[in-house]
C-alpha cells in the first residue's frame, strides 16, 4: 500500500492531495493513508500537511537534482556541470548541442524522462519519467580515434563494479555495450564522437540503466530487466549516479595512463555468453561461431566451425 501512495504522489506534479482523495482511490481509511505518509517520511520523503488542503510531496530521496548528485561525488572534474532536464527529447542530442557549444570536458547531461532517447544502431530506448537513469557524459579525450570503442568497454566495467558496489548484484557484459543482469538487459552505453580525421573533438559517452518496475513495451518486456526487481526497496538513483561518476573518473584516468590492458582479464571474466554459439551480423556480412572473448583491441573472437578464430569490430551478436 505505502508503493502505492509514493507512485501517486510522485506522479502528481507536486500538487495537494487530500485524504479524502486518497482514501477513495486506495479504499483504506484516512487513519491507514496517515500512516502510510508517516512510513514514506521515515523514507527520507518530505511531504507538506495543510488543513482542507491535504498533502503534497516536497522532497523524494530519488529526485536526481544536480545538487543532490554533487552532494555525493569526490570528482576533480567529472559532474562539476550537470545540466538537468526534467524532460529531455535525447540526452545524448543535448550534449551534441552543449559540446558543440564548448562546454567544458566532464559535463553531464541528465533527464528524468526522455520522449526520444537513444541506444545503439538507432534503435529506441525505453525512458519512463523516473523510471530509470538516463545521463551523458561529454568528454574531450586526447587520444586515437581506435581506442573509442575501448572506452565503451570501460564504461561497462564501470557499471558493473558500481551495481556491486551499490546494490550487491552480479551482472554480465553482452559485448560490446549491454549489462545483463538473469540474461536480461539492464543496461546500455552509446559512445558517439565528433572529430577530424586526426583529431577528436569530443566524445560522448550516453548511460542508460533500468532502476524502477515499469510496464515495458511487448517488443522488450521479455528482454528487460530493472534493478528493483533484484533489491528489497526502492533503487535510490543518486547514490547509483554518483557511484558511476566516481568510478569512471577514477577509471578513465587509469585507462589513459595504462591502456585497456589494465581491464583487459576482467573485461573477460565478465563477458556473457562465452563458449555459446552466436551469429553475428555487420551489414551484409554474417559470422557463427563461439564466442572466445575479446582481444587487447577489445574486438570480439569467434571460433568457427573449422576451427579458425575471427576477429570481429563491430556487429550485432544473437545467440543461436
């Protein structure tokens, strides 16, 4: 009953609720509601009492406000710009617009909801309001446009040493940019550039994470998954948010002075499917096989039937 009353407040747009009202739509006694506001309270949920008026939610400890995420990170110079929409057609498509502009390397793009947003190959990603994280992040690396797709390896170690950290779940990494959590995805990292042909401008780095249940569309329902339903409670995003942000910085700069070898065995350990037979697809051009892991360039290998190993950029990988 008290997730009942939280979903309906946090979908009021801040605006009172009377007793009465709630009493009615939940068919409990106003006693019972008033008890239940006193458990959300002990939550961290701040709510407003006033006579004729009722209650309105003034605080939710999931609110991903900058100042709250600033709160928690012990960054030099990732998040020190946090740019939140409450709405976002694509936060990804902001950031192009803000890098373009010139904002400064560790920028982050944040929205509680996305009426567009995007994964990879073009396809959609599903982005209810409060319902998940959905962030970017601008950088501007000064390094070779090969070791891009490392840094979207990285970003899925990150991941999932913050899911662990924060939460105590064990997930696998669908190469190249899924989080699997029970063989469904969780998560997923767009990397984008912008560049010359020797030189980058800027790289964008887009998270999206499944946090809270939701009634996902059919095409998916059976392919996602979300952190709530593997936790007792409600996930709280900031403290996800922040953990990112201070394990990728922290990472980053690893990776920058030691390269992918220093991720390269737990890339490994943690990729899912190995030794299971796959298909993978680039354009017109199809690879089966099993697959092997990934080599220092963080390509994918695939051992064929005849034995020989293919190494594979970039592709869409379905098991078979």
């Amino acid at each position: 009953m008290k997730e009942k009353i939280k979903e309906i407040f946090l979908n009021s747009d801040h605006r009172f609720i009377s007793g009465e009202e709630l009493s009615k739509r939940l068919q409990i006694s106003r006693t019972a509601i008033w008890k239940q506001i006193e458990g959300l309270r002990k939550e961290g949920y701040k709510f407003e009492a006033v006579r004729k008026k009722g209650y309105r939610l003034i605080n939710n400890p999931d609110d991903i406000y900058p100042e709250r995420i600033k709160q928690g990170l012990s960054t030099k110079w990732l998040g020190k710009d946090i740019v939140y929409r409450h709405v976002s057609e694509s936060t990804q498509l902001e950031a192009h617009n803000l890098a373009r502009q010139g904002v400064e390397h560790g920028t982050i793009i944040i929205a509680n909801e996305q009426t567009n947003g995007r994964g990879r190959l073009g396809r959609k990603w599903y982005s209810e309001k409060g319902k998940g994280i959905f962030m970017s992040m601008i950088l501007r690396p000064n390094f070779d446009y090969e070791q891009i797709s490392l840094i979207t390896l990285l970003t899925s170690i990150i991941i999932f040493d913050s899911l662990k950290n924060v939460y105590g779940i064990t997930s696998k990494i669908k190469w190249p940019n899924d989080i699997y959590i029970d063989d469904r995805k969780c998560a997923g990292i767009l990397s984008e550039i912008h560049g010359e042909q020797d030189q980058i401008h800027y790289l964008i780095i887009g998270i999206g994470i499944n946090t809270h249940k939701t009634e996902y569309p059919v095409e998916i329902e059976s392919k996602a998954i979300s952190i709530e339903e593997k936790i007792d409670g409600s996930p709280n995003r900031v403290e996800l948010i922040t953990e990112i942000l201070n394990n990728f910085e922290l990472g980053y700069e690893r990776f920058i002075e030691l390269g992918f070898t220093a991720y390269f065995d737990q890339y490994n350990n943690l990729l899912y499917g190995k030794e299971k037979k796959v298909i993978v697809t680039n354009f017109n051009r199809k690879v089966i096989g099993l697959i092997e892991g990934v080599n220092q360039n963080g390509h994918l290998l695939i051992k064929k039937e005849d034995g020989s190993v293919k190494e594979v950029v970039s592709g869409v990988v379905e098991f078979i």
